[in-house]
C-alpha cells in the first residue's frame, strides 16, 4: 500500500496510511466491477431478492427508470413534512422508535450535527428494554412530542414494543396519539395499515437495507425536523460517492480503505480488530454505526461459493483523548490484535478559546494527544490510519458516511462474501422467538405444581441445554418481577424451585 495520503481538498478530506503496512493495492477490477453492476440495478441480495440503491438516494439520476423520480418525490415529502410541523410551533420533541439502521444512522447525525437551539430536540427508544423506555417517556413531555416510528418491514418486535408502550403511555396522559404520530415503513406492511388515520405515513423502499438507510427518509426526516443541513449531507455524500468510482485503486479512497482493512485484518481472518477513535465528541457514536455497517455486512460464515470461511472485521471504539484513560494502554503494550483508525478534525469549532498555558489552547492538547498516540503505538509496532477532516460539519459528515459505504462493498468483495444479506441475525431473531413461545408452557407447567427449572422445562416439552437455560432465566425474571411465579432458592442453580404466586 502506498505511503503517500489520498488527499481531496475540495472535498477537505484526506486518508492517511503511513502506518499501515506499506504494499500496493491489489486487483480491483472485479470489485469496482461489481459496484458497478449493483448501481445499475443488480440484484445484491439474493436471499429477498431485492436490489440495494442506497448510492441512488444521493445521486437520483444514476437510478434504474422511474426510481429517481420516486426519490426526489419522497425527500421533498420528508422536507415538507417537517416545514409544515416548525410552522405549526406545538411539536418541539421528535421522539425515534426504531432500532439498528433505523435509529444508529439518525443517532449518529444528530448527535454529530445537533445544537441546542436545534428546531426540535430529538429522543429515541431503540430497545425493548422496559426501565429504558419509561425513562425516556417519562422525561418528555408528550402534548410536544411527535412520534416517528421507523421499522421497514413493520414487525420489528423491538420497534413494535416501544410502540405499544409509548400508545399506552399517551393513553395515560389522556391524549390522542395519531395526530402526532408519523410512520416511515414499507406500504403494505402491518404498520402501514396501522398507520392509516396517522398524521403521515412515508413509504421506505424494499432496495434499502437498515444500515445503508441514513441518506433514505430514515434519516432525512428526523433531521430534517431537527433542522440539520440535509441538503449538505446529501451533497457530500454524493460527492464522495462520485470520487469512490474512480476504476483506479490508487486514486480512489474507498479502495484505498478497504485493502488497509484487508491487509491489515489477515485477509477477512480478522486476525486485528478495528479500534475506531475520533478526536472530536460529536463523533463518539462513529463507532457503533460502523459497528453495524461493517460487522453485519462482512462478517460471514459462508462466501459466495459455499465455502466455510468465518470472514469479518469486528469494530471498536470510543473517543480521544478518552481512551487515552481507558485502554490505550493495552493497544500500545498488549497483544497485536488490532489496528487504529483516528479522526481528527482541524477546526476546533466556534468556543470561547483561551489558552490553558501559555500559548497552548484545549485544540493544541487534543491534538497533540492524538499524534502522540499515534506515534506511541508506532513505536511499539502497531499499525493505524488516519482520517483527517478540515470541518466537521453536514457535507463532512455525508462524505464519510459515503467513504464507509462503499469501502465495506469493496472489502466484501476482497474477501468474497455478500454485505447486503444476513443470515446470522435473521438466526438470532428465530431464537428469540423461540424462548417467548416457552414462556406460556412454563406457566402452563407450573400449574401442575412446584418445580425446578429442569422439570419445568419437561414439562413444557422442551429438549435440550438452551431451553432449560432459557427457562431457568425466564421464572427468574418471573419471580423477581412478582409476575405469577415464586422461588425458593436452592444450594445450587440446579437446585431453585419455582412456584406459582397466588
């Protein structure tokens, strides 16, 4: 990989790789082949058989017939929606249900674009975590709350939780829910019909999966109504899209991202870990959207041929100097398991700059606390790269979101594997749908008389280590919660008996 940085100074942004192993790019054809193929209208994900558009949401005239149109209709909906709402002046709250793609992306732009004079402030429920969800519906106040409920498929049994608790909750208050109230699903869906005497309803295309939706009415609505630059946004994005088409590996910075993460993770083997750290707090929730973008995408069992091959790059990361107090220490001194992706922004924002010594600002120390980790871990032989913005602003910000999209496509295409499918979560949620249909027979069970967890679980007709772990959980919680289920501790776990509560 070439040490000299890719650098574009219109866009201000440059990447910088000169602690990175030091090798040329490799064969990109087939990859920039691929991208190709897929922004024409390929099928990507062959398990829906759906396309995936999300490069069309930024540049709507490269889209297949009629899709353009339809995206340009839909974000000036998006805009109108949200005018028509500042105009009204009664809503001052957005309140997000959703969760993975549906509330990282509008939560990382929120929180990297927001102000406090924003034209709404801006909340999200995005767990089926009941403490959580009466914490943050209780902080509101909810006559000034609009509700946008974002789930494409409308079954999202974390999005549809909060959405009945959020509907109680203004129950209680004794005020109507619906016209305060928006949804963004697919048309079709058991939400959008539930949606229907809603204030709005705003369809959400099948060709957009959760992590690439940030740029599709997902997070143009809520950032819209908080009064972010969305047109900025779209315009880096685009930007950056049209710069990570160049067929040349060297001059394209997606390319140039994607075969550092190769080199450097063991080709896929993810043999190093990615430690994301931005030097700026409005950048603290990079991590956990490139966790999802990254990890979902390449982390495979299987590549494109059936081959067994455990593939992936897994994502960490908090924020400078932060982790300067936390586990720098084991980065520089520990194992060789990891490589350091930093940020760093070079304007220091509007602040009301003094010098904390003599001649030196808040600005100096940050950044020099950056390049002396940087070069810490250089001495001690680990690698990093380096992002550098010139501002963090909407542009900026769209223009990365951009460079990650598209580096994680040409990663997937390195080492093989589909990024627009993913066959372990739809696994996982089989599972859990699995232990909820236990709960009703441990119940059932439990009528018949006291037991332990492992009777119980015959009873129920259950089989095997996860189903007795599952039940032994569930009267747990059960019991602690009063909920129709006592328990008498045993010596051991083993050992618990459970009853019903009269």
């Amino acid at each position: 990989m070439p040490t000299n940085p890719w650098r574009h100074l219109d866009v201000g942004m440059w990447l910088d790789f000169g602690d990175a192993p030091h090798r040329a790019p490799g064969d990109f054809s087939a990859a920039f082949a691929e991208m190709a193929r897929l922004e024409a209208g390929a099928v990507a994900n062959a398990d829906e058989g759906r396309q995936v558009g999300h490069y069309w949401l930024r540049t709507p005239g490269i889209a297949p017939e009629g899709y353009g149109e339809e995206i340009v209709r839909i974000r000036e909906v998006c805009r109108e929606l949200a005018a028509a709402i500042h105009r009204e002046g009664a809503l001052r709250t957005v309140l997000v249900l959703g969760i993975g793609g549906s509330a990282l992306g509008p939560q990382l732009v929120a929180d990297a674009l927001g102000e406090p004079d924003d034209r709404m402030a801006i909340r999200f429920l995005d767990n089926t975590d009941p403490d959580g969800m009466a914490r943050t519906l209780g902080s509101l106040d909810l006559r000034e709350t609009l509700v946008l409920c974002i789930s494409k498929s409308g079954g999202t049994p974390e999005t549809r939780n909060a959405l009945i608790e959020t509907k109680a909750a203004f129950e209680r208050a004794e005020l109507p829910f619906a016209p305060q109230a928006i949804a963004i699903t697919g048309e079709g869906s058991q939400l959008w019909n539930d949606a229907a005497d809603w204030r709005a309803r705003v369809p959400m295309w099948d060709w957009i999966g959760g992590r690439t939706s940030v740029t599709s009415a997902v997070g143009l609505l809520p950032a819209f109504l908080q009064g972010i630059d969305v047109d900025g946004l779209l315009e880096g994005a685009a930007a950056l899209d049209a710069l990570t088409r160049i067929p040349d590996a060297e001059a394209n910075p997606a390319a140039r991202l994607a075969w550092a993460w190769y080199a450097l993770s063991g080709g896929g083997r993810n043999t190093r870990a990615m430690v994301m750290l931005p030097y700026r707090d409005r950048l603290v929730l990079l991590s956990k959207y490139l966790q999802q973008l990254v990890m979902e995408s390449v982390g495979k069992r299987l590549d494109r041929d059936g081959k067994e091959v455990h593939v992936g790059l897994t994502v960490y990361g908090n924020k400078g100097s932060t982790d300067q107090h936390a586990y720098v220490q084991q980065l520089r001194d520990g194992p060789d398991d990891h490589f350091v992706t930093f940020i760093q922004v070079l304007d220091d924002g509007w602040y009301g700059a003094c010098d904390v010594e003599p001649g030196i600002d808040a600005g100096d120390t940050l950044q020099g606390l950056y390049l002396g980790t940087r070069r810490a871990l250089r001495e001690a032989g680990h690698p990093s790269i380096t992002l550098t913005l010139h501002t963090l602003d909407a542009y900026r910000l769209g223009a990365v979101i951009a460079l990650y999209e598209r580096a994680v496509g040409l990663f997937a295409e390195l080492v093989n594997v589909n990024a627009y499918h993913q066959p372990g979560v739809e696994a996982g949620k089989k599972a859990a749908a699995a232990v909820l249909t236990l709960k009703p027979k441990l119940l059932a069970a439990l009528a018949e008389g006291p037991g332990t967890a492992t009777e119980l679980t015959a009873r129920a007709g259950a089989e095997g280590e996860s189903a007795l772990t599952a039940a032994h959980n569930l009267l747990w919680r059960l019991a602690v919660n009063e909920r129709g289920v006592a328990v008498t501790p045993g010596e051991t776990a083993e050992k618990d008996i459970f009853s019903s509560r009269g």
